[in-house]
C-alpha cells in the first residue's frame, strides 16, 4: 500500500473497522470506525500506539516496509484500551528489544494484560522528553481523558500532538486521512456522538488537558480515531473547547417512552407548539427505538430537553430508565427542562422523572404535564407553558 506520509519521517499505519458493529461493545458503529496509529522512522524509531487486535492484518507489514530492515527502539503507549494497545505483543514478538514507553499508571495495566513487568518500561513523567533525532518528543499527561493512565506526545519539532482518544471521532477515513481531503460536515456529528458518549463525563479533565497544552504551538493533531488535522488543527481544539464548556446551541431534544402512544402524542403536541413559536432545531426520540448514543449526542448538541414516559411498573419505562442513567453518569450541564407522563391505572412515570431530574444540575423552566388515559388538548393545556419558556 502507499506509505501516507503525516509528516518529515512521520506515517499514518491506521485501518479502518467496518465489520464491528458496536463500539465498546455498547456504542453503534453505522459509520464503522477508525484505528489510528503512527511511525516515527527517525535516527531512533517509535511506534506511537498499536491498533485493535485484527483489524488490520498486513499491520507489521506495512511497519517493516517504512522501517527497511531497521529496529523498532521504542513503542510509546499513550492509552492501554484495547482498541490501542492490543497489538503490543506481536510488535514485541517482532522486535523483542524493543523498549515500551509508558507513564506509571500504564505499569500495571501493562502486567496484567500482556505480562509486561515495570523493569522492561521507560518510565516516562509530565513534561519529560525522548530524543529520535531529529524529532523530539515531549509527553504530557492527561489522566482521565479518559483513562486514569492517559497520556499525549507532542513532537517539538514539526509540532505534532499525537492526542490519543482526544480529538477523535467514530466514521472510517474512506480515502480521505487528513482534514483537507474530507467533507468534515459528515464527521462532525460523529465526534460529538464520540464525544459526548465516550469522553463527556471527563469534561473537566479535558479542560484541564488545555490548561496543560496552552501556549504549545500545534500544526498536526494525530488522534486514534478519526482524521488527521493537518491544515485546520484549530477546529478541533475550538469544538473540543466548546463541548467539554458544556456550550450548546440553541434547540429542544424530546424524547419520549410510550407503550401504546399515548405518551408519544403528548410529545407530537408540545413539539408542535414549540414550532409555532419559531424554533427550527427540534428533534423528537423514541428512546425504546434510538439508541441513546444517538439521543445523548443531540442532547450534549442543545440547549434544552423534554422527557416524558409512561408509567411501567409504578416507575418510568425502562427505556427511559436506561437514558436517564446514563444521563447520570455522562452529566451533560446547563440544561433547561422539562417533563412529562401518561398513566392508565397507577402513576410512576413522572415521579420518576422528577426524582431524576433533582439529582441533575439543570434549570427546569416549567411545572410538569400528567394525564390519565388518552390525551385531548383540555388535559395538555400546561404544555403550552413549556413550549413558552423551554428555549
């Protein structure tokens, strides 16, 4: 295959996964995804990360072709997930002196996946440097971005972050590698889904990763997933800056849980309204058909939410359940809200939407709408109160 030639004595030896059909084996991969790795083919030679397992199956051979019979000197392991690092055993089987580079956090983690004892790691700290030659790496530390044992490497010479999960994205490179080969408009969406889903709960470790990088000129960001950023590196750090602001865009996410639909003609009705007065970004989910990455990813997107569910054994749908939860954990801030529930026989949506939504830092802007049986528009009359203050 053609070497792609990230810069002086750098190469792209990534692959793209269109065969996985869930990321982590949680996530939805429509678009498949990307595995990102990179050569430093120097006076010294690194290997920065490995991809996953199988995914690539001419992998060492295409390193061995941009190393021409030379040794590998160091692999440099900047995160252990699998998607990353499990690889490490056939490149030491193939270069058995080869030297792993790696922060303390990554010591034990090394053990206990691929049998790799702290003796056989250089121990690399914040700020220390790794001279090639002619490249001069410079590691910085960013743990719980998002991983305890995260790690960027910054060469100082050609300014290049090799930013690990860090400005990544779902999507395979169809072709198209770096940033001014591609339509980022298609990727967009997919980093914030990746985003929002994968590094959002550890914003502010993100945040705190900037505060690290502030002032280091930047000309390439090499991340494990996704383009490369060669020609605009500004855009991702300016969307990365943004999300983990927890800055959004101005829109209503409805997503609703309904058995018989009911509950779904409630959020038809306060979408409707919602329309009238003018606002165009609104998106309405069936949580029980979209799969909360997708409703998580729009939520991280705007503004403002609207939940509402049916009642299912004295509590809320455990679709909406399974949203919620999630909600908890990833804790998207600045949110205005609003809620709402049907019941047949015994209530338990709502309330539990309610005791939800106390746990959650948001601003709820109106009182919330309940009706038994079937709606009519006397019993959605507190909608239009929601509609009027939501946005």
């Amino acid at each position: 295959m053609k070497k792609i030639v990230v810069s002086n004595k750098v190469y792209y030896v990534g692959t793209n996964d269109r065969k996985k059909s869930l990321f982590e084996n949680n996530w939805p991969l429509p678009n498949g995804v990307s595995y990102n790795s990179y050569v430093i083919a120097d006076q010294k030679c690194a290997l920065i990360d490995t991809l996953e397992f199988g995914s690539k199956d001419d992998y060492l051979e295409v390193i061995e072709d941009i190393l021409q019979g030379r040794e590998l000197d160091y692999l440099i392991v900047n995160h252990m997930e699998p998607d990353h690092s499990s690889m490490i055993g056939w490149i030491i089987r193939k270069h058995p002196n080869v030297k792993i580079v790696a922060n303390h956090k990554a010591f034990k983690m090394l053990d206990a996946f691929y049998g790799i004892p702290s003796e056989s790691i250089l121990e690399v700290k914040d700020g220390d440097e790794l001279n090639l030659g002619y490249h001069k790496l410079k590691f910085v530390l960013t743990p719980w971005v998002h991983w305890p044992e995260t790690m960027m490497t910054y060469d100082t010479t050609d300014q290049i972050l090799f930013s690990c999960d860090a400005f990544g994205s779902f999507g395979t490179l169809d072709g198209g590698i770096f940033d001014d080969e591609i339509n980022f408009s298609f990727y967009e969406d997919e980093m914030r889904r990746y985003y929002s889903n994968i590094v959002g709960k550890y914003s502010h470790m993100v945040q705190k990763a900037f505060a690290k990088l502030q002032g280091i000129p930047i000309k390439f960001i090499c991340p494990s997933h996704g383009p490369v950023w060669r020609s605009n590196p500004s855009k991702a750090i300016e969307l990365y800056d943004k999300w983990s602001r927890h800055e959004s865009e101005d829109g209503v996410v409805i997503v609703f849980a309904s058995m018989y639909g009911n509950t779904e003609k409630m959020a038809d009705y306060v979408a409707r309204l919602i329309s009238e007065r003018g606002v165009k970004n609104i998106r309405v989910y069936d949580v029980s058909k979209t799969h909360v990455s997708f409703i998580l990813n729009d939520i991280w997107k705007y503004k403002s939410v609207i939940l509402g569910s049916s009642a299912y054994n004295a509590g809320m749908h455990p679709m909406m359940q399974h949203l919620c939860n999630e909600l908890e954990v990833l804790n998207p801030k600045n949110k205005n809200y609003a809620l709402f529930g049907s019941y047949s026989w015994s209530g338990g949506g709502l309330k539990s939407l309610v005791a939800f939504a106390e746990k959650m830092e948001w601003i709820q802007t109106a009182s919330p709408v309940e009706l038994i049986g079937s709606p009519s528009e006397s019993k959605m009359e507190g909608f239009a109160q929601i509609a009027n203050t939501i946005i």
